[in-house]
C-alpha cells in the first residue's frame, strides 16, 4: 500500500471513530428533572404540582383529585429509553397516576392523548392508552404484579420505544413488549406525569432520565 493511500486509510478510519465517539455522547441519558425546579415541563403549577425534597409531587391526600392533571415536557420525543423513579400514596382502592409518552396536549383542555405506563389499582405495569382508544393495550399479570409492587414506597419504571415496539419494566421486571400496529399513531410526542382524579391521592416522580435511541423503522 503506498503512503498516500494509507494516509487516506488511516484518516477515514478516524473520521468514523470520531463520529461514533460524537454518536454515543447524544445518546447518553440526560436528565429531565434537575430536582429543584420545574424548568423544561408545563401543566397546572400553581395548585397541583410543584417540588418537594428533591421530587415532582402531585395530588393530595386532604382533598379529592378533582380531575386528571398532566405535567409534561415541553420537548417532544421519538424513539428513547426512559427511567422514572415514583411514589403512589393514598387510597389504594382509588389512587391512580401514570407516565405519559408520545402523547400530546388536547387543545383547550386538561386532558392529553398518548401511551401511558399506568401506575395504581389493578394497572400497574400496564400499557394504556390515554384519551385515544381509551383501552389497556397490553399488561401483566396480576400474580406477577402482586411479586413487584411496593405499595406507599419507591418504584421504578423503565418505558423503551423504538418504532412500533414499546417495551415496559416495572422494577426490573419486563411486563409489557408490545408492537403498535396501526400505522396511524403518532410515535413521537411530549412527556407526561398524571395524577389522577377521583381520589385523595398523591404521587412523586423523581430520577426521570431519557436516553435518545437512533430511529427505527
């Protein structure tokens, strides 16, 4: 091999290992929370959701939820893997909250559509689908959930979506490997953290860390 065409060898190969040095430092997880302050999120500050020791609360336990509140990202996303540390408290018969993903706001009104890793009563590991088919699209087993949940105590959901397949993992557990085959749902959008109305419920998010995977078809 002449000089110049180990030259140019040698220059393409660090051109690509600096490229996939600069790919993997977008790819590593960044927080969404920076445990003091609600900056890079949006929703109903100033009677539902603030900071408290280090954590995104929502709710009460003095008072009725009196309807679905959403606290979400005002960056959109496509294919990731996020991880959220939370906390359910209050009535367990009623008490319910949720992760929103790909999901957007309904103009003019509170509610949100959009996949969500439920959280509460006999949801949790589930994948529903929030003000859109307004259905449990795939969930665990209740013997299974009964091994994983801690009730009034810190969980853990790991929400993964690459193209049409969302997997879930409630507390190390994968509970959920779906493939959305209708092409017509959007497979990006917002962030969202639900507390849900109907009961004397409070819920705390904290750690929530994404990871921006390369798209997938």
């Amino acid at each position: 091999m002449r000089l110049v065409d180990l030259l140019r060898t040698g220059a393409t190969l660090l051109a690509l290992l600096i490229t996939g040095f600069a790919f993997g430092a977008d790819t590593k997880p960044v927080p969404l929370f920076d445990g003091k302050s609600l900056a890079g999120w949006e929703g109903d500050t100033e009677k539902t959701w603030k900071v408290e020791d280090g954590a995104i609360v929502g709710g009460s336990l003095d008072a009725v939820v009196p309807r679905n509140e959403f606290l979400c990202t005002t960056k959109t996303y496509e294919n990731f893997e996020l991880k959220v540390t939370f906390k359910l408290t209050g009535d367990k018969a009623k008490a319910n909250a949720g992760i929103q993903f790909r999901t957007e706001r309904i103009p003019k009104h509170h509610e949100v559509k959009g996949y969500q890793a439920d959280i509460g009563q006999d949801y949790w590991g589930a994948l529903y689908d929030e003000s859109r088919r307004n259905k449990v699209l795939a969930r665990p087993t209740k013997d299974v959930i009964e091994k994983l949940v801690k009730h009034d105590d810190w969980n853990e959901y790991v929400i993964r979506a690459e193209g049409p397949r969302i997997r879930l993992w409630l507390n190390g557990k994968l509970t959920v490997d779906y493939t959305e085959e209708d092409d017509k749902i959007a497979r990006n959008g917002i962030i969202g953290l639900q507390v849900h109305g109907g009961a004397k419920a409070k819920v705390y998010y904290k750690n929530i860390t994404i990871e921006e995977l390369p798209a997938k078809k």
